[in-house]
C-alpha cells in the first residue's frame, strides 16, 4: 500500500475536516497546459515577489542557488562549451545562457532526477 499525500491530508483552516472528494479528483489529474502555464507564471511572479526582484523567475533562483561545481558539472553533460572553460559558463547567471543552452541544461536535470530519484543506497550513512 502506497502514501497518498492526497487522502491522508487535512484542511490547515478547518482543521481535521477532510478534503472533499471533488477536490481530490481534481488534484489527482494532470494539469492542462493552459493551467500548467499559469501555475508557472504564477510561480515566477511569486519568486520575484519573495526575492525583492533579484530573481525574475525560480529558475534563476534555483541555478544561483546550486553550488558552482553541480552547475559545472550540469554544464559540461548538457555538451556546453569546453572542459577549460567550465567556470566561466557555469558562473553566468541563468538568463545570461542562450535559451538553447538552456534547453539542454533543462533536459539534463530532467534526466537526473529521473535517476536519482531512485538512488537510496548510494545516499546511506551507513
């Protein structure tokens, strides 16, 4: 039996009242583009709110905010540049990279968390 977040969750206000079933229909289903493209204008103006304008959206947040050897290394599997000029590209700001650039380094994480996604082992203290 698998954690459903969904079915086990209580509404914050009333307090240990369940969510309503419609609601659970809906937050089970995938988001149509029209709203998948206003979740993330949203989430962007969101970020530049909370940020006080230093970020124009979360992606820029999120690749300033990942040390400079994983945007290296991010960098160097998206096929970008050379071995010898790693720093300087991975140290540009996100908007500052060309949108194809982008693309790749986009498609990259993508993969990534495919995989390390299921990576336990490897992560273990012990």
């Amino acid at each position: 039996m698998s954690f459903d977040p969904i079915a086990t969750s209580a509404d914050p206000v009333l307090g240990l009242a369940a969510v309503p079933a419609a609601l659970q229909a809906v937050a089970r289903r995938p988001a149509l583009p029209a709203e998948l493209q206003r979740f993330m204008r949203l989430r962007d103006e969101f970020v530049q709110i909370a940020s006080q304008g230093k970020y124009l959206d979360a992606a820029s947040q999120e690749w300033c905010e990942l040390p400079s050897n994983w945007r290296m290394a991010l960098v160097l599997l998206a096929g970008i540049g050379t071995e010898t000029d790693l720093s300087t590209l991975a140290s540009r700001a996100w908007l500052e990279i060309p949108p194809p650039e982008r693309d790749e380094i986009k498609s990259v994480v993508r993969f990534g968390k495919r995989y390390f996604a299921r990576v336990t082992a490897l992560a273990a203290r012990v």
